[in-house]
C-alpha cells in the first residue's frame, strides 16, 4: 500500500490521464521552445532596427552641421 493518505487516489488519477499529461507536457516544451526561438528573432530584429536608427541619427546630425554651415555662409554675404 502507498504511504500517504490520497496518494492513491493522485496514482488513480496519473494513471487515467497520462497519455494527456505526456501531450500537455510535450506541448509546454514544445511551445517554450517556439517562443525562445521567436524572441530571439524579435531581439535580433530590434539590434537592427537600433543599428539602423543610429546611422540615421549620424546622418541627420551631419545634415544638420551642413545646413548651419551654409546659412552662416549665406548670413556672410
């Protein structure tokens, strides 16, 4: 006989239902495993769009220099 008082009836119940215990325990790791994999695609995604961000930044800077520099020139003459 099993120990614990209900023990049992937890043995009863695993029994009956393993086959749905399995698939719901393959279905978590299968589902934890697709959504590892999608965040790691999103975090690829936004080093990209961060990367690509920053170059724009550079060059609105720059533009930015350059159009100074051409009114101060225009304000010269």
């Amino acid at each position: 006989m099993l120990g614990m008082p209900g023990e049992e009836q937890v043995w009863n119940v695993l029994a009956q239902n393993g086959p749905f215990a399995l698939l719901f325990i393959w279905l978590l790791f299968k589902v934890t495993k697709e959504s590892k994999e999608r965040e790691d695609r999103l975090m690829s995604h936004v080093e990209r769009t961060t990367d690509t961000l920053q170059q724009i930044e550079q060059s609105v800077s720059g533009m930015q220099e350059e159009i100074k520099d051409i009114r101060e020139q225009i304000e010269e003459k």
